[in-house]
C-alpha cells in the first residue's frame, strides 16, 4: 500500500485535464456545429433512452443547443482549471444527461467519457497550472499519490483487454466483418479496391486483436514504450479517418500520458514546473478513503460489468443482452427488418401498425435490429392504445454481418405483455 500513495509529480494529471476539457468541449460544441444534436436529439418525436431512464428527453424547442453550448463552456473550463470542482460535476450530470437520453446513435467512448468525467470529479487535477490555483481557490500542488496513474493505466487496461477478447469469433477472424467494414467506409474505386484486398482487410482484423491485446503491456515497458505510442498514433489517426468516430482517437491518444514516467511528462509539456523532491502522502487519510471506498470498488465493477453476458443465455451477438457497457466495440454489421401486428382481442382484427409515422430513420433502423428497442417501444404502442385490449405480435428478421437473415422476436409472443430483464435472458428473443 505504501507504493499506491507514494508522492509522484502530478504532470500526467495535469496536462491530462488540460486535453480532456479541450476534447469535451470540441466534442459538445462540434455536436452543434456537425448537425448531430439536431439529427439525434431535436428532429426525433422522443427518443429510446436507456431502460428506465425513459422519462428522461429532450428539452424542447431549441434547448439542446443551449445544453450543449453550456457543455462546451463547462468543457473550456475544466481546461482552464476554472471553478475545476463545479465545472467538472457539472459536467458529468450533463454528459450523463444525454448519455441515458438516447441511444440510437451509440457509441463506446460516451461511456468512456462518462466513466473518465465520474473519475475526474474525485481527482485534485486543478492543483496546478489552473485560474483556481492563481485565483487562490485551492493550494497548489506539484505531486499526488501514484495511485491515480495506477488508476487510468488499468481503466484504459479493461477497455483495450474486453475489446480484444470480443474480436475471438469466426466472422471476424476470418476477415467477414473487417472486409464489409472497409468497403462501407468509402466510395472511392481506388480505396475500394486496396480494401477489398484479402491480405489488407484480414490484416486489419489481426492487427486489431493485436493492439488492443498489446498496447497496454507494450506502453508499461520503457524499451517499447516510444514504438508502442507511434503504433498507437498510426492506429488511432486510420480510425479516425476511415470511421469517423469524433474526438475517440484523440481521446484515447491521452492517456499514454500516465505511462510515461511524470518527470518526462513535466519536461515536455509544463516546462516551468520544477523538479520535485519525495514526498510522503501516506497520511493523507482523504485520499485513502478516497481509494478504498470509492475506486478499488469501481475498478472491480468495471472488471466485472462485462463478464455479464456470459451468465446470459444464448450468444450475445446475436440477442444483444449484455453488449452494452462491454467495449464490445465494432465488433458485427447488423441489419434487419421488422413487421409489427396490433390484433384486437376483442374483435380478432389485425392490423399493420406504421412505426415510421413517428421514428426518424435511424430509429427505425435500430428497431428493426435491437431486441430493447423493440420492446420499448411496444410499450408506446401500449400508451397509445391505453384501455384497449390488444395483443401486439412482432416479425422481425436480422442478419449478422450480411449472412442469412434468421427470426430475432418469437412471432408468438405477445409483446403487450413482455417484461424487460437486464441480467437473464429475454424469453422473447429467439436463440440461434
């Protein structure tokens, strides 16, 4: 224990909050500027929040604008290290706001950045190089217990690790998935066809499972340490090319900043910070609790969380229980199509429900694909026909990577009468 609140200069944590204010704030202003809070958040009648969360929506009118520009102030300040403390919970409960809002256009790093902005809030990253220090908000502080680096090394660990195990299985593998993934992401004749190369798409799928698999242990060595982060440039800077997935590459880029010893990180970026002596931070009993109670229970949650979906029945790939919260991260191409049926009890007419009078494309896309989308809004169609007695019957048909398209919803089953499991298997989700 003396080793995890050993004093170490605080420059990783630092220059790390400098770059995840100005990322957050690129990520929330840019959601404006690209049309994404428009398309995802305003167009929308309402959105598929995450289970239990449905009561959460959007403000309306133009106030997601508002939201997200006030998302990207509180981004700027967390960079600056101006009011750190407010800014950064702040923050957080926005980010969270919107995370559990919706998830029809998901992706892993909103739950990364959730995760990261939630570590934040408990960390002293505004103890140096920050108006709260030159304002006389807080003391300055030019060193803190080596638990914290420990403590992004294995987050960013668990992220990498959970990634590369998901990629194990056949379609992957043998280059199905990378190939269709390279051809969607270009029209170009000339990209088309480097990509639809056997020998460069089946190297992209193993030097995947390669990087995530080795990256960490590959940064933790000082000999590997400098080739490991031009590895991890390269790689980062293809995706952000190829699949335009915004601030990620960037984001995940900064924490290689906790694997490089603090003195190499104070040289190069806070040139005016002096070299520190030891310290001893072992009585801070603060930061004990802080550990003990609070991070070590959260690493093994994180640990854990993933583990979920085999205690599931059925394969996750295909029934989606237990991909969510997984880094199961661009790991299939789903598609489907969907047929839902509204027979009166009473009468025995049935009808075609029409789910696109109300859902944007996007959404109907993850309807026809995403067995808790089905199900939640089987419960609006409950609302709607609120005192009426109907049984409401779903076809729906997917295919895993352009394969054969098999029955995903039990035909059968009257979803009017479905209940939503988040740890068992749904027994209207039919097994493959």
């Amino acid at each position: 224990m003396k080793i995890f609140f050993k004093a170490i200069d605080n420059s990783p944590l630092i220059v790390f909050r400098i770059f995840f204010g100005f990322l957050v704030a690129c990520e929330s202003f840019g959601a404006i500027l690209t049309g994404w809070v428009k398309r995802v958040l305003i167009d929308p009648e309402f959105t598929f929040s995450f289970i239990g969360f449905e009561w959460l929506q959007p403000l309306p009118g133009f106030g997601m604008y508002f939201y997200f520009a006030l998302m990207g102030f509180f981004g700027l300040a967390i960079m600056l290290g101006y009011r750190y403390r407010i800014a950064i919970i702040a923050y957080t409960l926005l980010w969270a706001g919107v995370y559990f809002m919706q998830k029809s256009s998901y992706n892993n790093h909103y739950y990364l950045l959730l995760l990261i902005s939630f570590l934040m809030i408990f960390l002293p990253a505004n103890r140096y190089a920050s108006l709260d220090v030159k304002q006389n908000r807080v003391s300055e502080e030019k060193t803190m217990p080596y638990w914290i680096n420990l403590l992004f090394i294995i987050q960013v660990a668990v992220v990498y690790f959970y990634a590369s195990i998901a990629k194990f299985y056949p379609d992957w593998l043998d280059g199905t998935f990378t190939k269709n993934l390279l051809a969607s992401s270009t029209s170009k004749p000339l990209f088309l066809e480097f990509f639809s190369q056997k020998w460069f798409y089946l190297f992209i799928a193993y030097a995947g499972i390669l990087f995530d698999l080795l990256i960490v242990p590959l940064l933790l060595f000082k000999k590997t340490r400098t080739l490991a982060l031009i590895a991890s440039v390269i790689f980062h800077i293809f995706n952000s090319i190829t699949l335009q997935i915004g601030i990620f590459p960037f984001f995940a880029l900064t924490f290689a900043l906790f694997f490089y010893e603090p003195e190499t990180i104070r040289r190069i970026f806070l040139r005016k910070k002096s070299k520190l002596e030891d310290e001893n931070l072992s009585q801070n009993f603060y930061r004990k609790r802080i550990l003990y109670f609070l991070m070590i229970p959260y690493l093994i949650i994180q640990i854990a969380l993933p583990l979920r979906h085999h205690f599931i029945e059925g394969d996750v790939l295909w029934t989606e229980e237990g991909h969510r919260l997984s880094w199961r991260m661009m790991l299939r191409e789903r598609n489907g199509y969907i047929t839902i049926q509204i027979k009166d009890s009473k009468t025995g007419s049935v009808s075609i429900y029409n789910y696109r009078k109300n859902l944007t494309d996007k959404q109907a896309q993850n309807l026809a694909t995403k067995p808790d989308f089905i199900w939640q809004y089987c419960q609006r169609i409950k609302e709607e026909y609120k005192g009426k007695p109907i049984a409401i019957y779903i076809d729906c048909k997917n295919s895993i990577n352009r394969k054969e398209y098999k029955t995903l919803i039990d035909p059968k089953f009257d979803m009017a009468k479905a209940k939503w499991s988040h740890f068992k298997h749904n027994e209207w989700i039919e097994l493959q």
